[in-house]
C-alpha cells in the first residue's frame, strides 16, 4: 500500500522569510501527490496536486511543491511567508485501486505551520 | 455557494444515543467519503460512495451506516454512540473513484459524546 509520511509537527517561520514543509512518500508505480491546507475549524483545501511532468507545481495562494523521484519526496515551499499562512497541511498520496476499481487518498499526520510577525 | 455543506456542525449528545450527519454537494461530483479526524488531527477514511453505490468501507464498527440517497447526498447514522466516537467528521467529494482529482471538503461535524 502507499504511504506519506510527514517528518515535523509542527514548523516555525519569520514573516517574510521562505518555507518548507517536508513530505516523502511510498508507493508503487506513479504516484499522484497532493498538498492541503487546514484552517482553523475548517475542512481542508486543496492546494496543488503532482499527477505528471514538470516537477516543480505551482499552486494557490503562493505555494509551490517540488517533486524529486530519487529522494521520494513532494515538500511544499513558499518564497516569503506570510502570517495568514499559518495553519495545518497535509501531504497525501492516491492510494493503489482496489479490487473494485476504487482507490482511497492517504493523508499525512499533518505538519503546522506557524509564522511570526 | 457552499460547495460541501454538511449538518449539523456541532453535535452534543450522550453515551448511547442515535445520531445522524448529513452531507450535501453542489459540484456535479460523482464520488463521495466520510472520514474522521481524531483529536491528534490524524485524518482516516471511513467511507466512500461512487453514483450511490458503497466502494470503499474501512475497518469502522457497523454501529457506523452511512447512505446516498443520490449521487450529491451521503449522510451518515451512528447507533449506540460511545465515548471514542468523538471526533470531527469531514464529508467530501471529488470527480471519479480512482482519478487524480483533488477532494472538495465540508467544514465539519464536531461530535461530542458527554
């Protein structure tokens, strides 16, 4: 089965400064990766998603992913942060289909992300 | 224009007690999923339907049923609640069983079993 794993808890950043937030993954054959974003008593966002091709995705609000093959990792990045960009992201990955066709999707534990003024 | 609603967003109830969840979705999406969020954030599906049809059922105690009546309605009844039930639950939905569409979520029903 695939897996995600997301390494840091929590991660803390100064306004203005970029950001990382790390994901590596286990899966067989191509993976489709995914980033979301959860806000405060909110459901998650979708914020950019690796299906093919280039490996650097863009995506809302600023954000961007690099997927790198050899590493197995999908980390998501910002050139400058900014204080509303704190809040909960998951790294997730398409799960394999089923015997029926079916496949599910795969979430981190999630990584927050707070950054300082 | 809520694209995934769900009712009712808070949910206070007692050991033992028989609840319902409802979800609707307005995006013309053909699949749909439950999932639980724990108090640790860990996000796990429980459900997922494909125009009405149940393919995907985690590991969940079958005091868990969920039901679509048509492809933009999933609702979700829990008999018996317990303690360990508390949780946020997240309905979604997306365009395909197995595709590489991203998932639309609700906001979230917030159980708490007293």
């Amino acid at each position: 089965a695939q897996s995600v794993a997301q390494p840091e808890d929590q991660v803390n950043v100064a306004e203005g400064n970029p950001l990382t937030v790390k994901c590596t993954y286990s899966v067989s054959g191509n993976p489709y990766l995914f980033w979301y974003v959860q806000y405060p008593n909110r459901g998650l966002q979708f914020l950019l998603k690796y299906i093919t091709g280039d490996n650097l995705v863009k995506g809302s609000y600023g954000f961007e992913a690099e997927f790198n093959k050899s590493q197995t990792s999908f980390h998501l990045k910002k050139p400058s942060a900014l204080v509303s960009d704190s809040a909960l992201y998951f790294c997730a990955v398409r799960d394999l289909p089923g015997a029926g066709g079916a496949s599910k999707i795969i979430f981190g534990s999630g990584t927050r992300l707070s950054i300082r003024p | 224009d809520t694209a995934v609603s769900q009712t009712p967003k808070y949910l206070v109830t007692q050991m033992g007690n028989d609840k319902s969840i409802k979800c609707e979705q307005n995006l013309g999406h053909d699949t749909m999923y439950w999932y639980k969020q724990d108090s640790k954030k860990f996000l796990k599906i429980m459900f997922s339907y494909n125009n009405k049809e149940l393919i995907i059922n985690e590991t969940v105690p079958n005091r868990f049923s969920p039901k679509s009546p048509d492809k933009a309605h999933l609702n979700l009844h829990i008999n018996s609640l317990e303690l360990g039930d508390s949780a946020v639950y997240f309905c979604a939905s997306s365009q395909g069983a197995h595709s590489n569409q991203p998932q639309h979520f609700g906001d979230g029903t917030r159980l708490s079993i007293l």
